[in-house]
C-alpha cells in the first residue's frame, strides 16, 4: 500500500485511480516512482509507513 501511496503522490491521477493503475501495472509504475526517487528514499518511506502501521 505503502508503494501505492507513493505511485499516487507522483501521478496526474487521483489517488483511487492511481492505485487501480499500481494494481494493474505495478512494474511499470514502481519505474515511475523510481525515475523521481532514489531507492534509499523508497525503502525509508516503505519502512515509516510499516513502523507506523504496528503503533
């Protein structure tokens, strides 16, 4: 979800439609996300995001 999320904030879609596309389409959006992001960036945001899930 964590990816999703991340996929929406860069897309020209809404939020809903951006993960509908990321379901359909995941290899090709995480190659969107990581054009704009470096690897580090999207592991520390995945980790943040699983830290905040277990509060």
């Amino acid at each position: 979800m964590a990816l999703a999320k991340m996929y929406g904030s860069i897309s020209t879609n809404e939020m809903r439609v951006a993960k509908k596309e990321f379901k359909a389409f995941p290899v090709e959006c995480m190659s969107k996300v990581q054009l704009i992001m470096k690897d580090t960036e999207i592991i520390k945001h995945v980790k943040s995001s699983l830290r905040r899930k277990k509060l």
